[in-house]
C-alpha cells in the first residue's frame, strides 16, 4: 500500500497513569490495521479538575515507559503527539481528529478507544463531524457491551484487561502497586513522587508509624465515599492524608501554628488551656499550608474543622470528618456502623459521626468545644425545617 493510504490511527485519553489496557489496545490495533502511524494523544489535565496534574512530560514518559515493557518500544509507527497537551485547555475530540485530518489529508483515519469510551460517544461535541472524517475503533473490555450508542465502529479483535484510571489513581494516592500497571511505569512515578508521592514522603517525616497508618486508612474511606460526598477524587486523598499532619508535632509548635490560624470561633487560647489536642485540626491547616503549599481553601477547611467540626462545613470538610472517624482502623464499634451507613446514606453517617464524638466528648465529663455543640444544633434545625 502507498503510504498516503496506510490507515492512521489516533489513540485520545488522559493516559493517567497509561496502563496495561492502554497498551494492549495498542498492540492489538497495529497488528489489526497495520496503520503507517498510531498517535496517542494525552489530553491536557485541567488544574481545575486536578489539584497536581501530572504534566504532559510526565506522562508522554510514563506511556513510553509502558510502551517499551509492552515490547513496542522500537516500533517507529508509534508516536506521542502534544496536540492537545500544547492548547493548554480541555480539547475536543473533533478538534483533534481535524488536526489530523489536515496531517494525513488522503489516510484512512481511525479513532481508538476503549469500548466504555464507546458507549458516550453520542455525547461527544460533534460526533457527526468526526464519523466523517474518522472511523471509531474500539477494543472490547470485559463486562461491556458492544453498545456504541448507534454509532458504526470497527471492533479490534481480541479481550482487553479490565483498568479504570480513577481505581487505579486512588490506588496511588494510597502508595499503593496497582498490578494494572506496567513495573517500569510504576518505578517512574515513584521516582519521580507523582500522585501525591511527595506528600506522603513528608508526611511519613512527620508522623509516628501509627499516624501515618492512620492516615492512609482514613484516605482510603475518603476515596471510596468521595463520590456520594460529591467530592474530586484527588482533593479528597491530599485533605484525607494531610488532616492529622500537626498531630506529633511538639507542643509549642502546636500552638503557635495553632494561633496562627484558628479564627475566633474556634476560640484558640480557651481550646489550648481546655482540650489542648483539638490544636491540632487548626495547626495542621497551617502546617498544610506552609510546609506542603496547600492553597485550596477547602482542603484547609477539612483539615481545620476535622476535630471540632462547625455548622456550615462544605462537602469536603464533611467527608474527612466522617472518614477520620469511621475508617477501618478505629477499634471502637461504632465507626464501623458509621461506615456501613455512610455507603447508604452519607448525610445521616455525617449527623452519625457528630453524635458519637459529642457522646465520647461528654462521657470525658471535660469541657466540650463550642463549634462541635454548634454543629450538633445546626444539623436538628436542618432536620426539622
Ligand atoms: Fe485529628
Ligand atoms: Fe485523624
């Protein structure tokens, strides 16, 4: 075939991580349709969308990476194209299959996805624009259908590994290995402290053991609730990991920090004398801010009010006041109920997680911090109008 009519082939997605179902999708479509070129095209990731978006550069290495494990290192058909990644905004599907359109003006040219990307497309911006110019090419992943809404596609042959980029980024928020990725792509990121690496490297620095593990639990049950809180992923993990981060600090540190950031409400010289521990929540916020470069002022909210809790909390602070108190690593029995409830019903796990601490606070028989009294009589209000 002459050149100008080998198919060409563009591969979109976020590539974030790029995993083995990327590849194997790849491999599949080269040696299907033996294009003279397969562009994979990695989106721009919106610091909107994401607090620390792996840049371009990173992630073009991360696919080479993959690519190279996945024996395709050497093959000169591939290549990685900044397309998107250089518009500096959210591009969309037709735009990039135009682009394309005008660098291979006689090619056959197919867009490649994974068969859950196939199932929206008649969603997309322009679907009409791209069957004219493209032909979709999908890979059927275990546990889809072949359903395309309607539109005409070409199946690659063969079964692809199931891999879901949001399970797999919540894994490594966690620090965790998630097996859906090439060994290589995994050194890289953690070389190079992508997905939130480097925060847990200083948080590690800074807590006990115990802490820590404490942390990472109460981030896990932040993620997995992120979606009925109606929370982003990635905010939900760094305010998670980073709540208890001034809780072994010492305690002049404490409460300098802590005045520096408790607002009166939170009537910070009463707290120090009465119930010293809650400093923590504010100094930690400070911490947050000072030494990890925290600027989104809801995950310094989550951190401030994860101890007292206050009336008006946002869905973030919401999240990390249940998650911090129902994760699996509290012995005490009702965190696992608040658990069980928070998957049915986050809102009553919320009022939940408020009563049990007031329960444990007053059972002290100490001084019990106005703002968590205040939360309490907020939520009966709310229930009752
Ligand atoms: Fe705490
Ligand atoms: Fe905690």
């Amino acid at each position: 075939m002459p050149e100008g009519k080998r198919p060409v082939i563009i591969y979109g997605g976020s590539f974030d991580p790029p995993h083995r179902g990327h590849t194997a999708l790849a491999a599949a479509a080269l040696r299907q349709l033996k294009p003279s070129a397969l562009y994979f095209v990695p989106g721009f990731r919106t610091p909107f969308k994401d607090l620390l978006p792996v840049p371009f550069a990173g992630r073009a290495a991360l696919l080479k990476a993959a690519l190279a494990e996945a024996g395709l290192g050497g093959r000169k058909e591939i290549k990685i194209s900044s397309f998107e990644a250089d518009r500096k905004r959210v591009v969309y599907t037709y735009e990039t299959v135009a682009h394309f359109r005008r660098v291979h003006p006689g090619a056959p040219l197919y867009f490649l996805m994974g068969s859950d990307c196939l199932a929206g497309f008649g969603n997309w911006r322009r679907p009409g624009f791209i069957l004219e110019n493209a032909r979709l090419l999908a890979g059927l992943r275990p546990g889809h259908s072949r359903g395309s809404g309607g539109a005409p596609f070409t199946a690659l042959a063969g079964r692809f590994p199931r891999a879901d980029s949001t399970g797999i980024r919540a894994e490594l928020f966690l620090g965790r290995r998630p097996a859906q990725l090439h060994r290589a792509v995994l050194e890289n990121i953690e070389k190079k402290l992508f997905y939130l690496g480097r925060e847990r490297a200083l948080l590690r620095k800074l807590l006990t053991p115990a802490r820590f593990r404490h942390s990472l639990h109460t981030a896990e049950l932040a993620l997995r609730l992120a979606p009925a809180a109606g929370v982003p992923q990635q905010k939900a993990a760094l305010a998670a990991l980073l709540h208890d981060c001034a809780r072994d600090l010492s305690p002049e540190a404490l409460r300098r920090r802590c005045l520096k950031r408790a607002p009166r409400a939170a009537q910070p010289f009463l707290l120090l004398k009465e119930a010293p521990v809650l400093a923590h929540a504010w100094a930690g916020a400070a911490l947050a801010a000072e030494e990890f470069g925290v600027k989104d002022p809801e995950i310094l909210e989550a951190i401030a009010l994860h101890a007292t809790g206050a009336p008006g909390m946002g869905p973030l602070a919401r999240l990390i006041y249940v998650s911090d108190l129902a994760n699996r690593g509290r012995a005490f029995r009702e965190a696992e109920l608040v658990r069980k409830l928070a998957f049915k019903d986050f809102e009553a796990a919320f009022r939940a997680a408020n009563y049990v601490k007031l329960v444990y606070a007053f059972s002290g028989g100490g001084w019990v911090h106005p703002l968590s009294v205040s939360l309490w009589n907020s939520l009966q209000e709310k229930k009752k109008g």
